[in-house]
C-alpha cells in the first residue's frame, strides 16, 4: 500500500541518516603533534603527509602566514623534507575549505602557534562537519610556560596528545625545553615572544639544562 511504502522510505532514510552520523562520530578527530623546538614536530606532520600522498587520501596542508623561515609556501622539516602549503592570513579563510571539501580530506597544520586566536574555533567546525585534523605545535615558549593562548585551547580540544622530545644539547638527554640564546647568552624572561628563528637563536634543553634568567 502507499503508506506502507512511505514507512519503507522513511526507515531507509532514517537508516542511512544514522549511519552516516555514526561516521563522522568515528571519523573526526583531532591529534596534535607537540613538544619542543627540534623535537621533529614538522617531521612527523611530513610522514602522515607523505602516507597520504601513498595512498591516495587527498589532503590541505595549512601554515600561518607569519612563519617566514623558508620562503614560498613550503613546510621544511630538519631533515629537510618538504610539502607544498597553503598560507593563511587569517583563521577565517578556512571556512571556504570546510564547504568545499569531501570528508576524506584530512586537514593538515603547522606551526599552530602562530595562527591566530580563531584557530580553535575554526578547528572544531572542521571536527563537527566530520573531519580528521591533524597539527603541530609548540606547547611551551622560551619562557618554559604555556606557548599560548592558542596552544591551550588546542591541545585541551585534542583527542590524542603525542609529545615529541628533543635531544639537550648541553647533556644530551631527553629534552622537553627551548632554550632562546641571544649572543651566546640564554634570553632573559622579558624578551618578546615570538622571534622567528632556527639554530641561530634556539637549542632544545632538558629541564635540568634549561635556564631564563629573570631580570
Ligand atoms: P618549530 O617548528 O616548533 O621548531 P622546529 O622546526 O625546530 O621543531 P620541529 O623539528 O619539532 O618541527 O618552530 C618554532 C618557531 O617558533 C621558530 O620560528 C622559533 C619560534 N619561537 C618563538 O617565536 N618563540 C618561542 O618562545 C619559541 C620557543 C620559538
Ligand atoms: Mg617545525
């Protein structure tokens, strides 16, 4: 009969509507890649990039604007590695790609420090349509505190957490620090704190080895 047919279509409907919210419930999740300078963050960001491209997963690898280490819009690791990235100027300017994007596509970012303060907001959206994003980021500044607001948020909206250590330079054990040097001295506390930079002004420290002075 009709209605019985209409009972069929709504209990199809009704299934496939389930199915899919139990899919993006398993799908999305959010994993950030955290520890000091030189611990590999980047590295590791470039291996889950790499498996993608294997693999065939499509994927958007983002970067703030402010990171001006490498020119263009590469993401280089250490061991030089790289991917091609998308520089944002602004958090808001992710929007555009939420709307695009199948939910296959893994969202990629580094340097999430530097993004601004929007970043988590614009991150749990892509969560909520569904997809898998996956960031790396410093937890701590030179100061031994709390990167910042941004990497609060971050790493308290995670699912998964994987800290990376670095190696102290000084001792060579295992170091969770970013040691700032500023003409072979460590940087006293009220230097500023963003100062982009590599080899020439950081180290990695273990707790022991770390130091900044406060004047
Ligand atoms: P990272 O990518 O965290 O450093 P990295 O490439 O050495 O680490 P990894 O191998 O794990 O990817 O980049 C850190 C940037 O942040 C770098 O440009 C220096 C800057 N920075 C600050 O501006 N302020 C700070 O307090 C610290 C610790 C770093
Ligand atoms: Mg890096």
């Amino acid at each position: 009969s009709q209605e019985s047919r209409c009972k069929y279509r709504q209990n199809v409907i009704d299934n496939s509507r389930k199915a899919e919210f139990i899919r993006v419930k398993l799908m999305s999740k959010l994993t950030i890649i955290t520890g000091p300078m030189f611990a590999g963050k980047t590295e590791e960001l470039l291996r889950r990039i790499n498996r993608c491209q294997i693999s065939n997963n499509k994927y958007l690898l983002f970067k703030p604007s402010l990171d001006n280490r490498y020119s263009s819009a590469d993401v280089v690791s250490h061991q030089k590695n790289k991917a091609r990235a998308i520089v944002l100027q602004s958090s808001n300017e992710i929007d555009k790609y939420a709307s695009q994007e199948k939910e296959q596509t893994i969202f990629f970012f580094d340097e999430l420090q530097f993004f601004d303060e929007g970043i988590s907001e614009k991150i749990n959206f892509l969560l909520k349509r569904g997809f898998l994003v996956i960031g790396a980021g410093l937890d701590k500044n030179f100061r031994g505190e709390p990167f910042n607001e941004v990497m609060k948020s971050l790493l308290s909206l995670a699912d998964e957490v994987i800290k990376l250590k670095a190696i102290c330079q000084v001792c060579q054990g295992e170091a969770s620090y970013t040691q700032r040097i500023i003409s072979g001295q460590p940087a006293a506390f009220d230097s500023p704190l963003v100062l982009i930079g590599g080899q020439e002004g950081y180290e990695a420290r273990c707790r022991q080895c770390y130091a900044c002075p406060r004047s």
